[in-house]
C-alpha cells in the first residue's frame, strides 16, 4: 500500500489549440513508457528474454560447448546462431529490452527526484479539520505539554515539525517522518543505473586471455596478444595498451584426497616481472588471485605438460613438453605431439612433408587396469601414443587444435597411423623404436597452470553502486512514511494547567507498527515525557 | 556420522508428514464448527490505498476461540510435530556437518536440506508469534515434506569434502545468505497461495482448491504475512546472490558475473520478486496480481534448485545433483 501514485495518463487534457499529433503520440508514448505496468512488462520480458540464456551454450561462458552443439544440430543451429541464441546476453533483443526498461527508469526517477526534493523542503501540511477520520486518533487528551513542548518532543524523535498559530486561537503542531524511504528508493534506483553504466564501461574498456603456463623458466609468458592462447580486448584497448609484465611459473603443488582422489588445493608460485622490474616470487590460488597492476591472474585449472624427444632417421632429435587437457577428475589427459621439422636429409637439408611425425594419445598419471587414470596425482605415471606419419596439415595456415592432430589429413590418407591399433605404451624413461628406427623417448612431465588473466577497470566502482543500492534498498522497503498532528483546543478550561491536545496519525505506506508508535507518542504527550 | 544424518533425514520427513497429517485432521474437524462463527467476524477489509489497517490486532479470532474440544487437541499435536520435525531437521543438518567438518551447504543435497531447514525455522517463528495463522500448517508442512523428499530423491549426494573452489569465506557469505533468502522465499509462497485460495473463497469461489479457503486465515493478513516474509527476503537475496556471489566469482573465476544457468536463474527470481515489489506497490494492480508474481518467483527458485541442476551444466561446481 503506497501512496506513491503511478503516473498514468493524463486525465483527458484541454484540447489544444494547435493539435500536434506527432507532438501529442510522442508525449502519450513517454508517458506510457515510465508508467509502473510498463516497467513491470519489462521487468518480465528481461527474465524471459534471460531464460534462453540458460538452456543454450553460451560462447561467451564456454565457446567449446557451442561447438558440440554444432555438431549435434547441424540444423538448429545456424538457425540459433542468427537469432543470437548462443550470445544471449549481447544480442540486440536483450538489449532492447534492458534498454527501453532503464529508459523507462530514467523518465520515472527523475520526476520522482524532482519531486522529493521538493517534499523534502516543504513543512509538514497543517492538520486536517477532523482527526476522527484518520486512521488513528485521540481526541482529547489532557496533556502536560504546551504545543511548543510537544513540538520539540517530536523533533527529539526526528520528526519534521511544524507548528502553526490560527487566528482562532488553536495552536497545531504537524509532523512528519520517513522521507528517507522515499530516498533510499531512490538511491536503488539510481544506483541500478550506475551499475548499468559500469557494466557498460567495464566492457568497452575491458580486456581478457586466457594462457595455459608450462612451470620451467624457458616456458615464461609475457602479456602481449600473441602470447595468449585466446583473448578479448574491448572495443576501446587496444594492444598497446596491455600492462607489461612476464611470468614464470616456478612452482605448483596441488594435493588430493588421499582414497577419493578429489581436489583439495592447489599453490602456484611465479615469478613476476612487472614493466620490466625485477624478477619477484609470488604465490597464489584458486579463488586467491594475483593482483598486478591493471590485471588479475585466476588459476582456473591445471594439468601435465608431457616432455617427449624424438630422435629421426638422420640421428637429429628434439625434444619437446606438450600440455595434455584433462578429460576427467583423474585428469586422465589428452594431447599430440607434433614433430613437423624432423627427418631432414642433411645432405639435401629438404624436409620431406610425407616424414613429418604426430604423436596422439593419452597421458596417465596414475595407470590402473583400464584406459584412464585412477588417481590425479603422478603415482605410476604412462604414456599411451600412436604414432603417425605423414603431412601434420600445418603448413596450410588454417589454425587447428593444439591437442590433437588434424582429423582431415588422416581421412585423406596424407598422416598414416604407423604403430598399429593399439596405442603403445610408454613407461617414464621409456624409449619406443618405430618401424623406420626413430626413436621417442618420454623424458618426464612438469605442471601446467590455466590462467585466465583479465582486466575490468570499473568493478570496484560496480560493488560501490550494488553495495549503495542495497542499503537504498534496505531503507526503501524498511521505511515508513508518517503523519502526526497534534491540536491545542482553544478553549481548554486551562485549570488543571495542562493542554487539552487532540491527536491524529496517518500512515502514509504500509505500516503496522504505526498503532503503537502513535500511542507511544500521544502517551509521551500526556505525560510531559520529552 | 553420514549414516545417521541420512536415517534422521528420513525420520524428518516422517514427522512433517506426521504434523501434515495432524493438521489436516485439526482441518477437517475444525472445519464444520466455524462456519457460523466467520458470520461474526467483523469484516476487517481494507478500507482502500493509504489508509491501511493497523496489523497488531489480536490473532484472528478463528484460531483462539477453543472450538471443539477435540480439533484443539489434533491442532496443538500438530504444532507439536511441527516443532520436533524441526529439531530433527537441526539434527540431520548437524550430523551431516559433522560427517563432512565442515559447513552442510558444499552441494546441492545440503543446500536444499539448509534451506528447507531456514523455511521451516521462519514457519515456527510465525507460528508461535501469531498462532492464528496456524491452520496453513498443512500445506507449509506438505511443501516441507515435498521439497524434502524430492531433495533426498534427486538430489542425494554423499558426503565429501569441499572442491578447492569452494574453500574461500566468500563461500559461507554466500551461500549462507542465499540459503536464508530462499528458504524464507520458499516458506512466503505458501501463505502467497494460501491467500489467493481464501481471497477467492472470499469472492464467492466454490470450486477446488477455494474450498479450503473456508478455514484458512483472514486474507489481509495472509497477504500481509507474504508481503514481510518477501520484502525482508527480497535485500538478503539481493546481497547474496548480486553482491557476494559475484565478489566471490571475481576471485574465483576472474569475473563478477559469467551468465552461467546458476547465475542466470538467480538474476531471473530477483527480476521476478522486484516485480512483485513493483506490483504490490502499485495501486492499480491488485493485489491477486501480485501475488501471482510472488508464486511465478516461487517457480523460478524451485528452478533454481531442482531444475537448473538437473538440466544444465555451469561452472557451479556444486551444481551437480547426486554424486560429484
Ligand atoms: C531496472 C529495473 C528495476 C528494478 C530491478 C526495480 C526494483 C525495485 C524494487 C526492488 C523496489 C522495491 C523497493 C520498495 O518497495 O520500496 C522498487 C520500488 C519502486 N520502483 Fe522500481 N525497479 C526497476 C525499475 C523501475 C522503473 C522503470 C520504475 C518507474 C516506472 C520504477 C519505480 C518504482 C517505484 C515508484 C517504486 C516504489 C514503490 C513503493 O512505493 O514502495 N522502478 N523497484
């Protein structure tokens, strides 16, 4: 129950002189837009429109489930994908409807503001001629208090007091309190805006990548774009903007339930070097970020990076670590490595594309009876490849997968599977001959870390508003506007030397503390209790 | 430990279900003996926006005046159950804590128990604050028994420990305050529907489910009741799912807000009930309207809870009903 009235149309306005109808459409239409049943339509188109949101994948949360969903709708999903079904929160419709519903916003709190500004300068109205008809009243009551004292008793209550001499003699004292309901709604709402603003902000001048970091200080990462496995810069930073920084990853531990195998937590300590400085040891975890300057660093996962050195035809090897992605909670890992500049006559020094070596397989930390691990950690670590030969695809320019080979060129024929059905298996310091006599060798595996790296310059600033507007919220909804009046009668028989006062109150919200606190204030009245 | 969380989780809904039964007996005894007393009653309608009615008056006269002897006694045992199915409830969430040391909120079985138990505590504080409102027991116990059972069916999971994404103080603000907020948004959508079936009954309605507005509460403070258990619920919500989650998601994932379908039903519930909000403050749109919106919000958090871990998969780790 409010008395906050709706803005509704006008009540059918003296004809203009000059009827503009453009003039008339656009001033109905605003008004139609910042009404109350507007913003409540609005409010539930945004949570239908948001529901789509969640039953499909969404590129922006994990783009790899968009792409099985290609794979599993090869006909929905285009049609999805032009309805912005798998950008939900980015498409044009949501916007609009955010849009028009923060609009609608605008053009309710800005008369609203106008508004309470004015009530707030302006005295508590005078008393109503009859108390009788308000929801509370006392009519008379013998008083030990002049109006000027129950005045300044009321003020002592925080209450705005007025008090106003008739010319008949009667004396009234008219009080109010609870504006800050009314304020605080308005710090909400205002604040919802702000955050709006923020978001919009954090956006445009946003940026995130995410890399996944091998420990080992010859597998250092420095922030430009090139180095990131993916990025997203927002429309306004550019490149160069990036914060100069490197990282090495030095240490990382991770400990595990000892009979289940479930996480338990995870340390990894780098060396920063930040615009160049010197080289600093850090430590952080999941949900511990590292703070640098204009950028944070989450671990969000991490795995084994497997090293492997291959030895060809000609007697050349090299060795390379390869990051394998765990496929379950044993991190039971997959990944490739691919040896394209190997087995190169050194007489002719041509590579032969048709020699070039892939390595697919599996990587296990512990190895148990079955084709995946029985426990996360490197208890009795394997190695399952196949090996093919052959053109890898890469010389192409179409960017693959890193973790596996390309798919296209073993159904061509060009990479040939030359280790049989069956993967092989390869035990650590393990050497595996091939057919032709090259040799791979599984030399050890070291830790990687995922790091999603991001910057959002207005999240602070997006608490700041959200923590306002709850406290605006908590005021609104915890308020109560009021009125109490008090009324000298002007002709007390003045004998027992009190005031004879009548009383009235009306709640103006919702209130039902109100009988009590009314009673409250008559009885502090009557007693001469300041 | 974990064993005897389980068998007091089952003794739990079997003292729901028993104060369920008790109610429905105090119902259908009770029932006959008031209708002639509803004729004097003093009509205590709204007098219309702005002049509402003072609240504290006494418990409404349906549940004080000592009807007939027998009804008394089924009510009173049914408040009795009422209560030791709350304590078991304490129990179940206790033992289940021990078995795991640490907080009963690392999954969604847990969560649904803690915030059933937060309903169901609120429900008691009613209950004993205004006596009067007593006969909705019935059906607070069948949503009770209902969201119970349908936890321990769905959304079992043993005990173990918390994924290191979930050990951070952030985690207990959280989820603390979100299983307040929505075990007290669950229990105020019993009296939200409770007053639709009496304000119905109240305008003439005959048919089922209106007949069991007969003996309910008086429909201002039914939707009075709704309106305190939202609007307190609705800032805790707020804090908890728009300001902690997100502080903790910044830490944990490296962005305040993923849009994952956890995060997205939570976004669509608090859309929902700030349009109950906006409703209830509107003095064009009834009051029924209103309330419809505050039911509708009801279905979004039973989304959230059951359907959102069923259906979907999201960064929320503990989202995955039985077994991790
Ligand atoms: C962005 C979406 C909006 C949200 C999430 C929102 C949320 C809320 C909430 C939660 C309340 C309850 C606080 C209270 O009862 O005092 C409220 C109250 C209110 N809102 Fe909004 N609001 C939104 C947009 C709007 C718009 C567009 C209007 C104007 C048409 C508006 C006008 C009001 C008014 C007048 C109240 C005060 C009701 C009262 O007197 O209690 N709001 N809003």
């Amino acid at each position: 129950m409010t008395v906050v009235e709706e803005r509704p149309a006008p009540p059918a306005a003296p004809p203009p002189r000059r009827p503009n109808r453009l003039w008339a459409l656009l001033r109905n239409s605003w008004r139609q837009l910042t009404s109350m049943r507007t913003a409540l339509v609005l409010l539930f188109l945004l949570a239908v429109a948001a529901i789509p949101g969640s039953i499909f994948p969404q590129r922006a949360v994990d783009s790899q489930r968009v792409t099985e969903y290609y794979a599993a709708h090869p006909k929905l999903a285009p049609v999805l994908e032009r309805l912005g079904g798998f950008e939900v929160y980015a498409s044009p419709w949501f916007a609009s409807i955010y849009l028009l519903l923060f609009t609608s916003l605008i053009g309710c709190v800005i008369p609203r503001l106008l508004d309470h500004i004015r009530a707030l300068r302006l005295a508590p109205p005078d008393a109503p001629k009859r108390f009788d008809r308000l929801p509370q009243s006392a009519p008379s009551v013998e008083s030990a208090m002049t109006p000027a004292e129950a005045a300044a008793m009321l003020r002592k209550r925080r209450f705005r007091v007025k008090l106003r001499e008739h010319e008949d003699g009667s004396v009234t004292v008219s009080a109010e309190k609870g504006h800050l309901k009314e304020t605080g709604n308005l710090i909400f709402h205002f604040a919802l805006l702000a955050v709006l603003i923020g978001v919009g902000f954090g956006h445009w001048y946003g940026w995130h990548g995410n890399r996944i970091l091998v420990a080992g200080a010859d597998q250092g990462f420095c922030n430009s774009l090139a180095q990131y496995d993916d990025s997203t810069l927002g429309p306004r930073v550019d490149a160069a903007d990036l914060p100069n920084f490197c990282l090495t990853l030095d240490k990382f531990e991770a400990s595990y339930q000892p009979d289940t195998g479930q996480p338990k937590g995870f340390e990894a300590t780098v060396g920063v070097s930040e615009n160049d400085g010197p080289v600093k040891t850090r430590e952080f975890t999941v949900n511990d970020p590292l703070r640098l300057h204009h950028a944070n660093v989450h671990l969000i996962g991490h795995g084994y990076a497997v090293t492997v050195r291959f030895t060809d035809r000609y007697g050349a090897s090299q060795t390379k670590t390869v990051p394998f992605l765990p496929v379950d909670g044993m991190f039971t890992s997959e990944g490739v490595a691919q040896f394209p500049d190997v087995n190169i006559d050194p007489k002719t020094d041509r590579r032969d594309p048709a020699l070039q070596m892939g390595f697919e397989g599996r990587y296990l930390p512990t190895v148990g009876t079955g084709a995946t691990s029985t426990y996360p950690a490197e208890n009795a670590p394997a190695l399952f490849l196949t090996a093919y030969r052959g053109d890898l695809g890469l010389d192409v320019g179409t960017p693959g997968s890193v973790y596996s080979l390309d798919q296209g060129q073993i159904e061509t024929g060009d990479l040939k599977n030359v280790s049989g059905e069956r993967p092989h298996e390869l035990k650590l310091g393990e050497t595996w001959t091939l057919d032709d006599g090259t040799k791979l060798e599984f030399l050890g595996t070291r830790p990687y870390a995922t790091l999603a790296i991001r910057y959002d310059p207005t999240q602070s600033l997006i608490l700041v508003g959200a923590v306002l507007g709850l406290i605006g919220l908590m005021l609104s909804l915890g308020g109560h506007r009021r009125r109490v009046w008090f009324r000298a009668l002007p002709a007390s028989p003045d004998s027992s030397g009190g005031t004879l006062l009548a009383a009235g109150g009306l709640p103006r919200t919702d209130y039902p503390g109100f009988a009590d606190e009314f009673a409250a204030l008559v009885k502090a009245a009557e007693e001469g209790n300041p | 430990m974990a064993e005897l969380s389980n068998q007091l989780m089952a003794v739990t809904v079997l003292a729901y279900l028993a104060a369920m039964v008790l109610y429905a007996g105090e119902y259908a005894f009770g029932a006959k003996s008031r209708i002639g007393r509803a004729a004097v009653l003093p009509a205590r309608e709204l007098v219309g926006a702005g002049a509402p009615v003072p609240d504290d008056q006494p418990p409404s006269p349906v549940a004080v005046v000592p009807n007939s002897g027998r009804a008394e006694w089924v009510g009173r045992a049914a408040v009795g159950f009422n209560l030791l199915a709350l304590l078991l409830h304490l129990g179940t969430l206790v033992t289940r804590g021990i078995a795991a040391d640490r907080m009963p909120w690392g999954n969604m079985y847990e969560y649904i128990l803690s915030a059933t138990f937060v309903g169901s505590a609120v429900w008691a504080g009613v209950l004993l604050r205004r006596p009067a409102l007593r006969h909705i027991g019935l059906f607070v116990s069948l949503a009770l028994v209902l969201l119970l059972g349908a936890d321990g069916m769905i959304a079992y999971t043993p005990v173990g420990p918390l994924v290191p994404a979930l050990q951070s103080y952030w985690f207990i603000i959280h989820v603390s305050t979100i299983i307040l907020a929505s075990g007290i948004l669950l229990i105020g959508a019993v009296p939200a529907a409770m007053f639709l079936i009496r304000d119905g009954y109240d305008r003439g309605k005959r048919r089922f489910p209106y007949t069991l507005g007969k003996s309910l509460p008086d429909a201002t403070l039914l939707e009075r009741l709704t309106f305190r258990l939202h609007a307190f619920a609705f800032p805790l919500f707020t804090f908890g799912a728009l300001i902690a989650g997100p502080i903790w998601a910044e830490a944990s994932w490296g962005r305040y807000w993923n849009w994952d379908p956890k995060e997205v039903w939570a976004f669509i519930s608090w859309v929902v009930y700030a349009g109950y909000l906006h409703a209830r403050a509107t003095p064009s749109v009834k009051r029924t309207v209103a309330t419809w919106i505050a039911l509708l919000g009801f279905a979004t958090m039973l989304m959230n809870l059951f359907g959102v871990n069923l259906f979907f998969s999201g960064l929320h780790s503990y989202a995955n009903a039985g077994g991790m």
